[in-house]
C-alpha cells in the first residue's frame, strides 16, 4: 500500500513539473484529474517548498550514483546472502550424500512455498489452506450431521417400535 502512495505522490509531482514548470501559480491553475482543487493546492506548496526540492534534488543525486539497483523487493541485500549461502550449503550436501539436486526444490526448501501459488500448476490453482475458521467451520458441520444422524436413528427406533407393537396386536 505505502509503495502505491508513494508512486502516485511521484506521478503528481511529475504532474506538478510538467504543468508548472516548477511555477507554483501555473501548476495551481492545471491541477491533476484525479486530485480535488484544495488538495492539489496543498501538495503544490508542499512541492514549491525549497526544503522538499532540496531533498528531490539529493535523492536525484543519489540515485545517479548507484551502481546496483535493488530488486529484491523488501529483503535486504543481507537477507538475499543468507538464502544463497543456505542454497549452497544444501547443494553442497546433495551432492556430498551422492544425491542429484534440483535447483527449484532447494529454492522451494529455503525460501519455503510461495503463497498463492502451486508448483507445476501456478497462480491458477490455490493450494489448500488450512486455517482455524475453517476446522471450526468443519467442526460445527461434523456436530450438526452428527446430530442430525442421532435424530434419524431415534425417529426409525421410534417407527420399528411403533411397527412392533402393531404387529404383536395384529396376530
């Protein structure tokens, strides 16, 4: 969600330069679609203040300099070193017992499974989840078949009872 607002807050701030120029009072009069006027006027001062183009104009520096773009979404560098070597030391094993080693199975044994989605199958089939509501549910339709099932067999009880006594009466 914060990664959303984030690259919409992007999106208007490129509106605001595209439309302004980084004039203040132009950007005001061009305000974005998806924005009502009192708050577009808003984030057009949060735009115009020197201190935010200040930090605009270092994290634009900054991104200049990198020579490494992350990609690995929110693990850190650290956390993607740790998987690798994990994935090594199992391959390491693998082949030290003598055993063939597929590199997906080792990725699946230390990353774990990805939710939502089935191997060989993809995002088409859900694996099956087991949660609390769930047993609960099956565990309050188990006690309602199960009473259901006591009262059959007491109602046929009753019948064979019934159909006993009439015919005792019948001979």
């Amino acid at each position: 969600m914060a990664k959303s607002y984030h690259q919409f807050k992007g999106r208007l701030h490129e509106h605001y330069k595209k439309k302004g120029g980084g004039n203040k009072e132009v950007a005001i009069r061009h305000p974005h679609p998806n924005m009502d006027e009192d708050t577009w006027v808003k984030l057009c001062d949060m735009f115009a203040d020197p201190k935010y183009e200040e930090k605009c104009k270092v994290n634009t520096e900054n991104r200049k300099g990198l020579t490494i773009f992350h990609t690995a979404g929110t693990r850190t560098f650290a956390r993607y070193r740790k998987v690798l070597e994990k994935m090594r030391e199992l391959q390491e094993q693998a082949i030290s017992d003598g055993r063939s080693y597929n590199d997906i199975d080792i990725l699946h044994q230390v990353l774990g499974p990805k939710p939502g989605y089935v191997r060989g199958l993809g995002r088409a089939v859900k694996p099956s989840r087991s949660s609390g509501s769930t047993s609960t549910s099956v565990a309050r339709q188990l006690r309602e078949a199960q009473m259901e099932i006591d009262r059959l067999k007491a109602k046929r009880e009753a019948e064979n009872r019934a159909g006993s006594r009439d015919g005792a009466h019948a001979s």
